[in-house]
C-alpha cells in the first residue's frame, strides 16, 4: 500500500491478524471477509472506497469515500448521482499539487466541495454548490486533493480552513 504524505507526521496503521496455532481454520474463515472489506466497491460508481479523517482539533470525523484516481472517474466525480450518504464522499487525489478547479454539470446533487492543500489541512471550502452549474468553483492555491460532501455537511461539523485531512492511497 503506497502511503499518501499529504500529511506530515500523519500516519494510518493497518492492523494484520496474525494467527497462533490451532487458529488456522478460523483466520482462513475470517481473510476474505478481510480481503472483501479492503477492497470495498461502491455500488453505484464501482470506485474503491477507502477511509478518510478530517480532525477538527481532536475530534476525529470519519468519512468513507469513492477514490476518484484515474482521469476519467474524476471527469465523472459525482455527475448524475441523486443520493450522498451524511459519512460519504468523493475524494480526488492530486499527484502534483495545483490549482483545481470544479464545476457542477450534469450534477444533480449540491456539494460542499472542500480544497485540501499540499500540507494536508483544508485551503477552502465552497459550500453548497449550485446543482447543474457550469461555474467554477476553485481552490485558493495549490491542491494536493478535494474532498466532496453532501451540501451543508462541513458546516454541520464545524469543518473549516486549517482543518487537517488524512487518507491513504491503495
């Protein structure tokens, strides 16, 4: 698993079972249920869903979110989806910080669409986008990823600029 260093001195542990003698039959039980819950699809895009954790101070907020990693699932990102879960969301990941800029076409959804810079911590959040708009919406400088939440959700949970992001890349 390659680690994404958007974060400075942030880390995820991924825990491994190891089993003792006389385990054998229940870890051999317990590894697809393991191997299913690492590689978990989302039903409706098909991306790979990974955790992500946004820490407003010392409060953890942990989202499951679709990884929108190749070019042509962040030209869709959340176009034509009609339901956003409250711990759901979409992130796209940048290999190379840069200015980033989002616009609605073709979705029916209004977002929170929160720019996260190359330190990890949240530049800008834009809140509730217009649904269908072909305005830009755009980060206050470089990007390392966006984050994108059902509309009202960062206000719901005080998420704001200097907000620290932290996921890993499979």
């Amino acid at each position: 698993m390659v680690k994404n260093w958007l974060v400075a001195g942030m880390a995820g542990v991924a825990m491994l079972a190891a089993c003792s003698p006389g385990e054998g039959a229940t870890a051999r039980a317990q590894a697809p249920a393991a191997q299913a819950a690492a590689s978990a699809r989302h039903p409706v895009s098909g991306l790979e869903v990974i955790d992500l954790v946004v820490m407003r101070g010392t409060k953890k907020l942990p989202f499951k979110v679709e990884l929108a990693a190749s070019p042509e699932a962040q030209a869709r990102g959340l176009m034509f989806r009609t339901e956003l879960g409250d711990n759901e969301g979409m992130i796209f990941p940048s290999a190379v910080p840069e200015p980033r800029s989002f616009w609605m076409k073709n979705t029916p959804l209004s977002l929170d669409i929160i720019f996260i810079g190359p330190d990890g911590r949240i530049a800008n959040v834009e809140a509730n986008t217009v649904p269908y708009s072909l305005d830009s919406v755009t980060s206050k400088g470089p990007a390392s990823g966006v984050l994108e939440l059902r509309a009202g959700r960062a206000k719901e949970l005080g998420i704001v600029a200097g907000d620290l992001v932290t996921y890993e890349l499979p």
